[in-house]
C-alpha cells in the first residue's frame, strides 16, 4: 500500500505540474497577442496618418493648375504647338519642384495634350488615358483618385485628377472643358515599412496587395476573386493585366505570416493597411514564461526533494550513528594504510628517478666518448701537425744560431709558440669536451659553443672536403651546460658531414640567429634530405640508418634528451631547397630571467 502511495504521488505532480504549465502557456500567449495588438494598432496609426499625409497633400494641385491660361488655351486650340510646347515645360517645372512623379493634361476624350514627361521615350502626350477610372470621374466634375501601374511607364503610382473648368463661375459636368492629373509615387513607403519585422500591406477595395513590405505579396489578392472583379481590373488595366492570384497560392515560406491582422481604412479609395502580428514572437513570449513557470516549479520540486532528502538524511543519521563510527573509523584505517602504500611507491618512484637520472648521464657521457673516438684520428692528425712544425722551426733555430742569425731564429723560436698555442688550444678544448659533465647551469654564449664544435670537427670537415658555413647573425645567451650543449652542436654537426659524403655538392651551413625570445640554430646540409619513413623514429634511441660499426643510433636521442632539459626543441625536416635541416630552438636568457621575476 505504502509502494502504491509513492508511486502516485508523483505522477500526480507531474501532472498538475503539466496543467500549469499548459495554463501559463494560455494565458502568457492570450496576454501577448493583446500587448501586441495594441502596439499594431498604435504603429498603424502612425502609418496611416503618415500616408493620408501624403495623399492629401496633392488633392489641390491639379485643380489649382487647371486654371492656368496656357492650359486653357491649350484645350480651346490644342493645334496651337507654341503653346503646347510652354505648357509641357511648365508642367515640366511644376513637377521638378513639387516632387511628383508626372503631370498630364488630357482633353474631353481622354486624349494626353501636354505632360511633364514631354521629352522622355515614355512621354504621354498623345496617349489616350481615356479608359482609366480617374478620368471617368474628372470629367464627370468629381475629383478622379485610382491606384495602378502605368500605362506608358509600366511603373505603379497613385493618380490624382481634377476637372478642369473655363473659370471658376462654371461648374458641373457640362463645363468640364478637360482633366489635370498627376501621379505620385507611394514605393517610398515600402522602403520605410521593410524596417519593421510584420508585414505591412496597402490593399485596394477589391482585396488587391499593391504596397507591402513583403515583395512575394504584391499583386496577390487576399482571396480568390470572382470573374466580376477580375473584369473590372482588365478593363481599367490596374495591374498591368496580371493574373490576381491569392496569397495562399503562394509557397508554404512565402505566406508563412500571413494570418491574423489588424486593419485601418486608408483615403476615400476604399483602401486598407493591414499589419500582421508576428505569432512565431506571441509563441516565443508563450514559450518565454511557460519556461520561466518550469523554472520555478523545478526549484520548487528541487527544494522540497532537498528538504526530504535531508530529513532522511536525519533519520538515517539518528537511527545508524554506531554505523557510521564503525565505517568511519575503518575508512581511516584504509586511509592510512593506503598513504602508507603512497609513500612508499613515491620513495620507489624517486629511487627509480635517480637511477634513470644517473643512467642518463651516463648514456651522455658514453655518447661523448663515442665521439672523441670518432674524432680521434683527424684530431690526432691536427696535433701531428703543429707537431711536425715545430720540430721543423727548432731545427731551423739550432740552424739559424749556430750561423749567429739570430732574427732569423726569433722568427722560428715565435712560430714554434704559435704552434705550440695552437696545440694548447686544441688539448684543452679536447680535455673540457672529454670531462663528466656536472650539470652545472650557468649562462652560456652560443656563438662561443658553435666555434669550440667546429674547432673539433675542423679537420673531418677538411678530410671530407666538406665546407662549413658559420653565420652568426645576432649574438645569442641562454641557460644550460656548456659541455652538453657543444655535445649537441657536435653531434648535429657529424650528422650533416655524414649526409653530404656522397652528394655531388658538399656543403653544410650553420646559421645562428634570435626568434621571438628564442635562440635559434639552423643546421642545414646539401645531402639527399630525410626519407618519410626515416623521419618518424628519427629520435628514437637505438634507431640508425648508418651501416653496422658506424653509430649505436643514440645521437638525436640522447641530443633531444639535453635540449628538452634546457626546455629547449629540436627538430629535423626537408629544407625547400634540398637536403635536411636541423632546426634547435632554446630560450633566451634574458626570457628565462624575465619569467622567474614574475
């Protein structure tokens, strides 16, 4: 019974809670479509006074013009050409200052006599606008207004047409000597509606959109018009005899705001302005507070889900507290036994750390001496000539003194000493390579580092007939081990001499140079460059593509190994031009000490 009870306790809430929100929905989308129905009433207002503005501000002009004496005269002697021709620059004038479209006179039978439009490829002198409605009631004495596209021009406008009379005593139809029409353009309406989200529409008395904001909508009827209507629009040719079809034959996206409305009589015309209220913005202010009511009733629920949640929690408490001492204290022993694990497994960690460290340093320092005995014999060989020298020059001396030429032995006696420096120079550059590297981290001078590599590799590079290119471009300082980093100069340098000992052209350059707070060297060679195949375990220990005897394939590895201790990167790749380049980026030591003051 008490599982029955808890299982319906929530599907009533939720379906009360449904019943709210369905409510608040309802009465949200209600209150919306009133709010803004009433902002459509209010911007239609100002639309529509804004247009009757317009429409009204022209009523007087053509009845005002009729009493002109060139126009008069033009009626009673219309083969008078001098006159007709000051009269359609009259015309001309009037409608240049007034700003409408096209002024036009016409006769007793509809026939153009002058028109602003005079010298232009659509004049309307001598068309005969007889058939249009604004005519037929202009000659009838009455004010003639008609909405339709032109005749002459194909372009639509509102007509306004008064009668024109032989003075102002004579009055009605039998009087009527002609008609004065102008036409207005009402477009600039639709360029001015287009900033509003809602369609606006300008629909004539038979249902015809012929102003609207939407584009798709022109020219389509509110509603099927029947066969009468549909005569009367092809004898007035209104619309340019277009077929009027309804808006709803229009695709499913082009009328998907049609729908409700809210109207206002426009003029004497019979017109209509309609706006149609967005309701995709009524359902999103619906959804907007429906949303808003599921918030609160999901706190709500949330709050009392908490509130019981926590007096279960109380109970559970009251009723299991001996539980919770006897679990807590076992989670206590599990911890400590577990921190106990922990620092033993970090003590192991560090153990291990240290041996790899010390196997590393070694593998370096192996790494090292793999070199000095690959470097041996042109070494040996660099020493066997100083050497050779100075046993020359000593003779000579012993020569030059026993002949009492003792300028002469000065001179020998000095190149011994240049000699003798030179082997200096080149045992202690030696013993410092040689030498267990302490790790110390001092400030290095790169430019330094490159001369001390080159200096031991000078004479392969001579043996090889390989010519090295050194370009120190900006002087360069950074943080390191001195001995490690030549040891990685030498061993990128060794590389590059192995590349290009088959190549037609055997060059290899070095550039030093400064980048974005990084020392940067570039090692390129003239060699065949770097197969795709090579490239992916080019750092790999133990990975060499030279034959059997010649390398262990520790070099890259153990050089990647030393730049990343200096946070450094070296990397490899296929110069544009051809052959490998060995590129080493290193912090700089003004970056390194910039970033340990912040």
């Amino acid at each position: 019974m008490k599982s029955r009870k808890q299982l319906w306790l929530p599907a009533l809430a939720l379906i009360a809670a449904l019943a709210v929100l369905a409510a608040t929905y309802v009465l949200a989308a209600r209150k919306a479509s009133n709010d803004i129905g009433e902002a459509s009433e209010r911007q239609l207002q100002i639309i529509a006074l804004d247009l009757e503005s317009v429409l009204q501000k022209f009523e007087t002009l053509p009845f005002a013009l009729g009493f002109q004496s060139d126009v008069l005269r033009a009626l009673a002697q219309p083969d008078d050409l001098q006159n007709i021709q000051r009269l359609n620059q009259a015309l001309q004038l009037i409608q240049r200052q007034s700003k409408v479209v096209a002024i036009f006179m016409l006769d007793r039978k509809g026939m153009t006599l002058a028109s602003s439009n005079w010298d232009s490829s659509v004049s309307f002198v001598g068309r005969d606008f007889g058939f249009r409605p604004y005519f037929r009631e202009a000659i009838k004495g009455n004010p003639g207004r008609f909405y339709g596209i032109g005749n002459a021009t194909n372009v639509p406008g509102y007509f306004i047409a008064q009668p024109i009379y032989a003075s102002a005593a004579d009055y009605g139809a039998n009087a009527v000597l002609g008609v004065m029409a102008i036409k207005i353009d009402l477009t600039e309406f639709e360029h001015t509606w287009r900033s509003s989200e809602e369609p606006i529409t300008l629909v004539d008395s038979s249902g015809v959109v012929f102003l609207s904001n939407r584009p798709a909508w022109k020219y389509h009827s509110l509603y099927s018009l029947d066969g009468q209507v549909q005569q009367k629009l092809a004898g007035t040719h209104q619309y340019a005899d277009q077929a009027i079809t309804p808006v709803s034959s229009l695709s499913k996206q082009q009328r998907t705001e049609f729908g409700q409305h809210v109207t206002r009589n426009i003029g004497s015309l019979g017109w209509q302005l309609m706006l149609f209220p967005s309701q995709a913005r009524i359902a999103r202010i619906a959804m907007l507070w429906t949303l808003a009511a599921a918030l609160l009733l999901a706190i709500a629920a949330i709050s009392l889900w908490a509130v019981y949640q926590r007096r279960r929690r109380l109970e559970e408490r009251l009723t299991s507290a001996e539980y919770l001492d006897r679990t807590i204290a076992q989670r206590t022993q599990e911890l400590m036994v577990a921190n106990q694990t922990l620092e033993a497994k970090y003590a192991k960690l560090k153990e291990t750390e240290h041996l790899l460290r010390s196997t590393q340093n070694k593998l370096i320092q192996a790494g090292k001496l793999a070199m000095l005995g690959q470097m041996a014999a042109g070494i040996a060989h660099e020493l066997n000539q100083p050497l050779a020298a100075i046993r020359a020059f000593a003779d000579n001396a012993i020569t030059f003194l026993a002949r009492e030429q003792r300028d002469k032995a000065a001179e020998n006696l000095g190149h011994i000493s240049n000699a003798s420096a030179r082997m200096g120079k080149i045992v202690g550059q030696l013993n410092g390579f040689s030498r267990k590297s302490h790790e110390a981290v001092a400030a290095i001078d790169l430019s330094k580092s490159i001369e001390a590599a080159a200096l031991l590799l000078g004479n392969e590079f001579q043996t090889h007939g390989t010519e090295l290119r050194i370009d120190i471009r900006d002087p360069a300082q950074v943080v390191g081990d001195s001995v490690r980093t030549e040891q990685v100069l030498i061993n990128l340098l060794r590389n590059a001499l192995d590349a290009v000992d088959n190549a037609g052209q055997k060059i290899v350059s070095l550039v030093l140079e400064r980048d974005a707070g990084e020392a940067v060297i570039r090692i390129r060679d003239s060699g065949p460059g770097i197969p795709a195949q090579v490239a992916l375990h080019l750092f790999e220990p133990f990975f060499t593509t030279k034959p059997s005897g010649k390398g262990l394939g520790l070099g890259l590895a153990i050089s990647s190994s030393i730049v990343q201790a200096m946070n450094g990167r070296l990397a490899a790749n296929n110069h544009s031009e051809g052959g490998a380049e060995f590129v080493l980026r290193i912090p700089l030591l003004e970056s390194v000490e910039k970033a340990m003051e912040t």
